[in-house]
C-alpha cells in the first residue's frame, strides 16, 4: 500500500477516517480525529474493529483491500450495523484547498546559476 491514502465517511454522527502510515502498508483508523485502532504492517491488506462513542458503544470494523487487486489503489470498507459502506478517498490537502505553489518561476536566477555550475566544472578539468 503506498504512503498517501485517506479515506472518510461520516458515520451515524461521527467522522470516521482511515489514514496510510508508513512504508510498510500499516494504517490507522480515526473517529472524531481520535486514533482507536491501528492495521496491520504488512502489505496485504486487512481487518481491524473498533467503536464508535456513544452509550451503548457501537462496534464497527474496517477492512482495506490489497492495493494490487484494484489497479495500485487499495479500497476501503467499513461495516457497520450489519451494512457495508465503502468509504471514499479524499486528497490529503483537504477539500477545497489548492496545492502548495513552488515560487515565483525566476528565469534568470536560474540561468546565473547554470552558469555558475558549469564554469565550476569547467575549472575541474
């Protein structure tokens, strides 16, 4: 599973949010922003249960596909009640933010240092 996945649902008043750890496929459920169960480190995938807070507590449990078996991109379902939601991925920048822009693009900062490396390596021969 590669490093970058987030999934979220909302469930029965409760933010439910998987989130990727790791080189080695482990990930980490979250309720409410809270960590309450982690995944196994293997790259194959996997159950874990929780609760959901409330009085009675409401158990669910989460399962993450293999990432192979759906093109490099692994699924994630949450059961719950005895139903089934698969949750979506959303991006790690979070909805409606825009990525991080690199700078201004100076052309001629970067032409100067051209030069500059290249006059180094030309005084190395």
């Amino acid at each position: 599973m590669a490093l970058g996945h987030r999934f979220h649902v909302d469930q029965d008043g409760h933010s439910v949010t998987v989130q990727f750890v790791g080189g080695a496929g482990g990930f980490e459920v979250l309720v409410d922003g809270k960590v309450v169960a982690y995944g196994p480190g293997r790259r194959k995938g996997g159950t874990v249960t929780a609760e959901l807070p409330g009085d009675p507590p409401r158990p669910f449990a989460i399962t993450v596909s293999h990432p192979r078996e759906m093109g490099g991109v692994p699924f994630c379902v949450l059961e719950s009640g005895g139903m089934r939601y698969l949750m979506p991925q959303i991006p790690l920048g979070g909805a409606g933010e825009r990525p991080a822009r690199r700078g201004p693009y100076r052309p001629v900062r970067r032409l100067r240092r051209f030069l500059r490396r290249s006059l180094r390596r030309l005084g190395r021969r």
